[in-house]
C-alpha cells in the first residue's frame, strides 16, 4: 500500500493499487449503469432527494471505497460481514470501518462454481465470486471478514475465503429461546469484542460503545421512519427506491447516511401531506417477504413495479429485519451493553433458527401493518431454508385471507420473462379482488392458496 493519498487519483489508478483485476472489473463496470438506467432512471416522479443515492450508485466502485481505503491508510482497520448477525455497534466503537459485503450480482457467479458447487445459493457464489474475481474495491480493503454459522452453506464458504482474507466466524446458536443458546450467543459476542480489540488495537470502553449503539440506533430509527412514509397510500416512493437506500445502508458512513435519509424522508413527508404519490392510488400494494437482497439485486421489485403494483415493505435482512429493534445504549456496564445487544441480534427472525413462529406472526403483522394486498415470499435458488419456511409463513397467512405467491429466482435474467407472466397473473387477481372485501372471497376459492401458474414468456 503506497503512502500517497487516494485524493485526485483516477479510480483506475485507485483500482489497480487495491490489486483490482482491471480488465474483468471493466466488464462489470459496463453492465451496471445499463442495468441501473433500465431499472430505476426510467421511473417517473422519484422525490428530487433521491440524487443522493442515484450518485453513490453511479460511483459506487470510487467515491465511498476511496473514502474507506483513506481510512485505512490512516491506520483504521476495515471489517467485512455478510448477515444481519453482525454487531456492527463494536466494530464502530473500536473506530474500525463496518461493511456488509454480500454479494447481489450475477457477474462473478461463474469465477465462483470454479469452486463452489453450482447448486449453492447465488448470494453465497455472489459474496465468494467478488473476492476470488478480485472485482469488488471494498472486498480488496477488507482486513478482516466477519462470518457466522447460519446456513450450512455460508459456514462452509467461510472457510474458503480465509484462504484469501483472514475470516472469522461468529458461533450463532440455532434455537434462540433456549438459555443455553442465548449463553452461548452472548460468550460470542464477548469473543467478538476481544478479537476487535485485538485486531484494531483499540480498547472498547462502555463511553465508546455508548456512542456507537447510538449512532446505529439512529440508522436504524431513520430507515424505520422511511418505511413509514410508506404506509400512505399511495406511498410517496417506490419500493425499488427504498431498496435502494435499504442496500446502502451497509456501504455509506453511518452520519451521512442518516443526514441524506433524513432529508429524503422530510421531502417524502411533504408529498403524504399532498397526497402526493408514485403509483395511482389504487396500485395492488405488496409486501416481499424472504431472503435479502443486496446490491445490485433489484429484479424482483422491477418485475412487480413495472406489472402495476408497488412494494410497500420487505420483510428481509434488507428491510424490516434490520432496523426493527433498537439496542439501550445506557446500561451501567461495558459487559450490560453487550447483554443489550446480543438480546437484540437474537431477535432478527432468520430462517436458520429452530423453531421460528416469530417470523410467520411478523409476516402476517407487517401485511397488516402495511395494508398489503398480497405477499411475494422471494427465495433465493437452494436456500432450504427460507424455502421450507414458506410452508409455515403460508398457512399463518392463508388464516388471515392474505394471497401469497412463492418466487424462487436466482441473479441470472434467464427466468424474468416466467416470472413477469406468473407476477402480473398474482397482480391482476389481487386488483380484481381489492374492489371486494377480504371476506367476500366464494368459498372453496380461497384467495390465499391461488396457485398462478408457471406461463408462457411475454414477448
Ligand atoms: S437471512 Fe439470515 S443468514 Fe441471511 S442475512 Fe439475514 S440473518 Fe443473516
Ligand atoms: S439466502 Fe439462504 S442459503 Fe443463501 S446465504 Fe442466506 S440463508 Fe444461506
């Protein structure tokens, strides 16, 4: 690493000092912007404060690695993870830079299956493929990868990708009401701490960390404030919008990030009082609920959003599963904080837990809450998982009389043209039914259990 600063360097020479492959990364470079102009410039009336987030995107290899790779220059150490299990409150309250580094393209699939199995979930090829391909600037910063046992599939990558970056794993139980369980939780967290220590060689003192469960508390608090916005109708932003910001959320320094959410939710505040919105008002609103999606995944919500309905909330490691609860920062003891905060990592109801009844009951509550129409439970390929917990999130749902419809897709666009048949067949049923009462579904037809079939692809 040269001492110069990163400051006024061309992002190739930047790139190339980072040991990118260059040639590789500029075949990726190319795709981006194509598909991120089809997908997202192409939508009318995005709220003017969404620039922002538009410029991070388009400079997404540049601006914000520079920024991180100044830091570690600086002597900062830079810690990569890939789950919501990751008590990014101590990796800040150590000065170190946090970043959520799963993958959500398709593009370094294949330099993955060199290695990995083809029948593995592609955000698992995803997150390996950017590492091994050397095309990704924050995974080439990285001096420490955080992983955790929650996937079969996830905990074994993790032990290839110590071959190319120190990787350490967090042991996650996988019964959360169990004492043992959250004991063992917590003795992990404690771990966690000493080995940030250890690595930053910075002390975590309670005033430290105080501030850090603060400054996350207040990330957390925004996205639930965008959310909100949401739960107009018709909602004052898109779901592929928001997404969006749900993504970035994991790259960008966490004050600015709050600062930009901010003033986009005061905007979008503006246009509820106006009754102002981006989709008619009577758009089918939909709830996805299921595996993450990260950047740059956005084609389920393209798929619905361009078929006439509008994502109002995702019940995902990129969505509400991130930011629904909040951590006391106040609590007397370094060892009370981190109490505090593995009791709240255990709350996120991940699909890898036995039992799970929280997430059926949080699906149902959130289609509520957000005045959806229908569930799109969004899998991703060979996630046993999620897939299996669908059987549970269905029934809890079917009782309630909430139509839902299971997607399961990889990051290819070798499905879209089957999934656009079978979403705008889910859509035109639930616009059909939204001039009927929920209860005036004839019996025997119940709207829950309709099955759209696997059509033909639209030309
Ligand atoms: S779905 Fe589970 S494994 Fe994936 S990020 Fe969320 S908590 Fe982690
Ligand atoms: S989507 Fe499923 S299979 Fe893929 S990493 Fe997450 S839990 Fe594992």
């Amino acid at each position: 690493m040269s001492g110069k600063s990163t400051t006024g360097v061309s992002n190739e020479e930047f790139w190339r000092e980072l040991g990118i492959d260059i040639e590789k990364h500029d075949e990726l470079m190319k795709m981006l912007p194509v598909i991120y102009q089809n997908v997202y410039l192409t939508q009318a009336n995005r709220p003017k404060n969404i620039a922002y987030f538009d410029n991070f995107i388009a400079d997404i290899h540049g601006a914000r690695p520079k920024e991180v790779f100044e830091r570690k220059k600086r002597g900062d150490k830079v810690i990569g993870a890939f789950c919501a299990y990751f008590p990014e409150e101590v990796v800040l309250a150590a000065g170190a830079v946090p970043l959520i580094l799963c993958g959500g393209a398709d593009f370094p699939v294949a330099d993955a299956e060199k290695i990995l199995p083809r029948n593995t979930c592609p955000l698992i090829k995803s997150s390996f493929g950017f590492r091994t391909s050397k095309t990704c600037p924050y995974f080439l910063s990285a001096d420490l990868l955080v992983g955790e046992t929650t996937c079969g599939g996830k905990k074994k990558m993790y032990e290839l990708l110590n071959e190319y970056t120190p990787t350490y794993t967090l042991h996650l139980p996988h019964k959360k009401d169990d004492a043992e369980a959250r004991k063992l939780w917590l003795n992990e967290v404690k771990l966690f701490k000493n080995e940030i220590e250890e690595i930053t060689g910075s002390r975590i003192t309670y005033d430290k960390l105080k501030e850090a469960i603060l400054r996350v508390n207040r990330k957390r608090e925004v996205l639930r404030r965008l959310y909100n916005t949401r739960k107009a109708s018709p909602p004052p932003i898109s779901g592929k919008d928001v997404l969006l910001i749900m993504q970035l959320a994991f790259f960008d320094e966490v004050d600015r990030f709050v600062q930009k959410t901010e003033e986009l939710i005061n905007e979008l505040e503006g246009r509820i009082k106006r009754g102002e919105g981006v989709f008619p008002k009577d758009a089918p609103r939909i709830l996805v609920s299921g595996t993450p999606m990260t950047v740059p995944n956005w084609k389920l919500h393209d798929i619905i959003e361009k078929s006439g309905a509008v994502v109002v909330a995702e019940e995902s490691c990129t969505g509400t599963r991130y930011f629904s609860e909040l951590v006391e920062p106040d609590s007397g003891s370094v060892n009370i904080q981190l109490k505090n905060l593995a009791e709240r990592y255990l709350h996120i109801n991940c699909a890898c837990f036995t039992p799970n009844a929280e997430r059926p009951e949080d699906v149902v509550r959130l289609a509520k809450e957000y005045k959806a129409d229908g569930v799109v439970y969004y899998v991703l390929q060979f996630c046993h998982e999620f897939n299996i917990e669908f059987a549970k999130v269905e029934r809890a749902l079917k009782e309630e009389g909430i139509p839902v419809i299971k997607i399961e897709t990889d990051y290819s666009q070798s499905d879209t043209g089957q999934l656009k048949t079978r979403l705008e067949t889910f859509i035109e049923i639930l616009r059909a039914s939204k001039v009927k009462p929920r209860g005036a579904v004839p019996a025997g037809k119940p709207l829950a259990s309709v099955k759209v079939p696997v059509g033909a692809e639209i030309a």
